[in-house]
C-alpha cells in the first residue's frame, strides 16, 4: 500500500461523510502499524491531506478532520436528489425534515427525558461481560416478559413472553411474519387505502396481493369475503384506520373473526397506536377478542416512545411459537441489547404506563387545538370529520383534487402534512392532507402556522 491509497481513503471518507469536520484521526505511528507500512509512507499521505486542508495537525494534540470543511457528500457519492418513486421521494422527505404537522412523532417537548437518562445511565453501568456475546435472536426475554405483561392489561391480549419477538420496526415484523409462516402463492389482503410504506413493502414481498375497501366503519368485511374468500392472510389496522383513523366496528371485528376461522386464515393485526383512543368506549383490540387464535399482533413503540428507538414486537398464536422461533434462528441476529434493557427497565418501572397516560389527556387537547384552528383557517375548504383516536387529523378536500399540489404548497412553509391520495394502491380515491398534532403547543401556533399558505391554498382550491 502507498501513501496514494492512504490519501483515497482517507479523501473519500470525508467527503462520504464517514469521517466528519473535527473528527481525530488516527496517529501517523499508530496507523502505520495497523497498515503495515512505514512511517514515512503514512507521513507523505497525511501531509497532502492537510495542504489541501482536509485535515489539520494540532502538534502533540494530534490531527482532526478541518472543523472549517463544507463538504457534499451526496454528490461525491453519485447519489440522485430525488428517488425515481415520486411518491416515495415525498414521504421521506415528509419523514426526515423537521416542521411542524409531522406524522407518526410523538410528543417531543413531554417526554420524560431525564428519567430515561437516568435508567439509561444505571443499565449502562450495569452491563456485564455476558451482555456482549450475541443478543438474543427473539429479544430480550425480561423486555419480552415486560410488554405481554403491558398487553394484557392495557390491551386486553392473554398472551405470555414466548409468544412475543422483538423486532426492529413494522416493516422488519411484516417480513418476519412472512418469511416464518407464507408461501410464494398464499393471496394477501391490504386495506385500501393503507399505510403508505406497508403498502410499498408488500408490492416488493408479495405475488399475489389484493386491496379490501375501508369506510367510516373500517375495514369492509362483507367485500373481503365476497371477492377474496381465499385470502390467507389479511393486514388491518383496527383500532385507527392508517390513514382514515376510523375504528373497525364491534360486529365487523367479531364477522373478520368468524371469517379466518372458517377459512384458516391469518389476521395481521397493526396496532401501532391503539394506546391514544379519546372516547369513553375504548374499544378492545382485535386480538383481545380472538378466540380462536387466529390473529397476529404486531406492536411499536415508535409512537408510545420514540421513532429513534427502533423496537417493535409480534405477538404470534402459540400455534405458530415453534415456527417464529425457527425462522428467527436462521434470519434474525437479535437486536442490540442495550436500548432493550433501557425500555424494559422504563416499563417495569412503571413510568411507561404514567407517560402513556399523560400522553392519552394531551393528545386529546391538541388534537382539538389543531381541529379548531383548522376549521378556523379552513373550515369553508375541507371536510373534518373527527374519530375517537389516533395521532393524527384527515382534511378532506371539499372539492378538487390537487392534494399533492396543495401540499407541495404547505411545505414550502414547513408545514409538515401529508397528501392523501398517495396512501391509495388503486385509481379510485379521496383527497385530502393527513395532518399530525401531536407536537403543536397552542391552538395560536396552529393558526399561526395555518395562516401562512392562506393565499395560496385558497387560489389553488377556488
């Protein structure tokens, strides 16, 4: 190796990103070694580096990446601005860019940092040598113990830890649940509209992939079983409609049941954030009324928590425990151990269900903030039929179509919202924007925020 590809390594690494301005680098004695070169090949390398300015040497104290170095590390890799899914490209950016309305983030401004810093600090400290071999391919069995225990008594679910597994997302359990227990040919049922990267996902994991109709009353059973009696798997979000919010209806739930009883077949169910329900009747989940062992239970605490986390769980029928369990085996690594011990440790003592609890009066209070000032700004514009749940508000379009140009237009104030249409798989659809509450303080912020694109929105809608 010569002092060239020292200096391409080194080059390149800054400008991905993968070494930062500021960032030591190793020494010019140290890297040798590790290389197995001399000390004047590493030395010719690095003096390039800094009469080019990117590093610069601080004498005894060491070198460091230049602090004052602007680089565009997406251009230096070749990657495209836009994804070639315009729709995609949409979501992600809704995603990853900071504003107000976000979808799916919790309360950033009420979580209790400082008693997760401190559980954080104590498992921390208390990690052992045997916490560093491989983790535990179906999670951390106290973690595991600690939310069937939250389930059954929060959610109504009979279920004990060898039925959960411990997964990295909604996405990393849809492919779990297939992978452990589908065929290449076995039919799957989405809800129409659904969850914008659930549906993305199954047109990529799925062959034969069908859509069911979701109206004020959820999920259509009476369609599924006249048009997919053969389904085998069916995914639903029964306590809010992802994205509608409407809640699957007492006697549709029991006709689904009865349904994938007959037929043998599998309910997936998305529960992803059931714990926010407003009204007085809270209604069970689905698969606390599952008799026949038919439902999947899939959870998160990306919405009870925080997206960073990246833990989620499938609660499968114990029918099904020894299949998981071996798929898991041979696909599954197990997910780092300690942000499993941390949020274990969060829930056994007891702060999790305090938090839930606060969340549960507060979200209630914004999501009618927000409500008000909508029809405030708007009320001439859409239609704003409010459920008895969920995390976020669905403003329909009272006429028109152009959801995805009046979004377009919100954004460019930073106004985090959604365009409906782009959650439907088929051509027939609704539209409207799908607008998050939760981390809008005052029904004045809404206002304010709202009153920002006025001019433009009513142009566009007139």
């Amino acid at each position: 190796m010569g002092y060239k590809d020292i200096y391409d390594r080194f080059s390149g690494a800054i400008h991905r990103g993968d070494l930062k301005p500021g960032e030591r680098v190793p020494s010019i004695r140290n890297l040798a070694q590790e290389l197995g070169v001399a000390k004047k090949t590493v030395e010719s390398a690095y003096d390039i580096l800094i009469g080019e300015g990117y590093l610069v040497s601080r004498g005894p104290k060491g070198t460091i990446v230049n602090p004052d170095l602007v680089i565009n590390s997406a251009s230096w890799r070749g990657l495209p601005s836009e994804l070639e899914d315009s729709d995609l490209n949409r979501i992600a950016d809704l995603r990853d860019n900071r504003g107000l309305f976000r979808l799916g983030i919790p309360s950033l401004d009420e979580f209790p940092y400082k008693k997760w810093l401190l559980l954080s600090g104590k498992i921390t400290r208390s990690m052992t040598g045997e916490d560093m071999t491989h983790p535990p391919v179906m999670g951390h069995l106290p973690l595991r113990q600690a939310i069937a225990s939250y389930l059954n008594i929060s959610r109504g679910l009979d279920c004990s830890a060898d039925q959960v597994y411990i997964t990295s997302g909604y996405k990393s359990s849809l492919s779990f649940i297939f992978q452990a227990i589908a065929s290449s040919n076995d039919k799957v049922v989405f809800e129409e509209p659904g969850y914008f990267f659930g549906q993305k996902l199954l047109k990529r994991l799925i062959r034969n992939l069908y859509y069911v109709p979701v109206d004020s009353e959820g999920i259509n059973v009476d369609y599924l079983v006249s048009q997919h009696s053969d389904t085998k798997f069916v995914i639903t979000t029964p306590s809010h409609h992802s994205p509608l919010t409407s809640s699957l209806t007492l006697p549709r739930r029991h006709q689904l049941l009865n349904w994938a009883q007959e037929r043998q077949a599998w309910i997936i169910e998305d529960d992803y954030d059931g714990e926010f329900h407003f009204s007085r009747k809270n209604i069970p989940s689905l698969k606390s009324l599952d008799t026949f062992d038919r439902v999947i239970y899939v959870g998160t605490f990306s919405k009870t928590i925080m997206p960073s986390l990246r833990i989620a769980y499938v609660v499968v029928p114990k029918v099904l425990i020894t299949k998981f369990h071996e798929t898991a085996e041979i696909t599954e690594t197990g997910l780092p151990l300690l942000p499993q011990k941390i949020l274990e440790s969060f829930i056994s003592s007891g702060t999790f269900y305090k938090h839930l609890k606060r969340m549960r009066a507060l979200y209630e209070s914004r999501r009618m903030m927000v409500h008000k000032a909508l029809i405030e700004v708007y009320g001439d514009y859409f239609n704003l039929p409010l459920q008895d749940g969920g995390m976020h508000i669905v403003a329909f379009l009272k006429r028109g179509t152009k959801d995805i140009d009046l979004c377009s237009i919100w954004q460019s104030y930073n106004l985090q919202v959604a365009p409906l249409s782009i959650w439907y798989a088929q051509n027939v659809k609704r539209y409207g924007l799908v607008i998050g509450y939760t981390n809008i303080k005052s029904e004045e912020e809404a206002i304010s925020a709202l009153r920002l694109p006025y001019q433009q929105t009513i142009e566009l809608l007139s």
